[in-house]
C-alpha cells in the first residue's frame, strides 16, 4: 500500500484512513496499548458524528 502521489479530495478522507488502520492494528497490540487506542478511536467517531459542515466554501479572494 503506497501513499505516494496521492491527495486526498477532503480531509475527512484522511480521518476515515487513520480509523481504518486502527481497527487493523487494534488485534495486534497489547491489552493497555488497546484500551488506549480504543478510547482515542472512539473519541475520533464521535467528533467525526457531531462535524458540521459549512456550507460557505472558504475562498482566498476579496472584493474591495
């Protein structure tokens, strides 16, 4: 799996990867390492669920 090269189209892509992983590494750490990946995981989800998006898109240009 290679990264290189590869933008993603909104930041709440890279979100959905760092979760993804975890649950991947999630079965492979040790019991303390877990609950403390689970909390922060579940931390994320909850901030991810009560995300509201604007809908003025942020623009770098100004009228004068």
């Amino acid at each position: 799996m290679a990264i290189e090269r590869q933008y993603s189209k909104s930041p709440t892509d890279n979100l959905y990867n760092a979760l993804s992983l975890m649950q991947r590494w999630l079965p492979l750490l040790k019991e303390a390492d877990k609950w403390n990946v689970s909390h922060v995981k579940e931390m994320m989800i909850h901030w991810m669920r009560s995300f509201k998006s604007s809908a003025v898109m942020p623009t770098d240009v100004f009228e004068i």
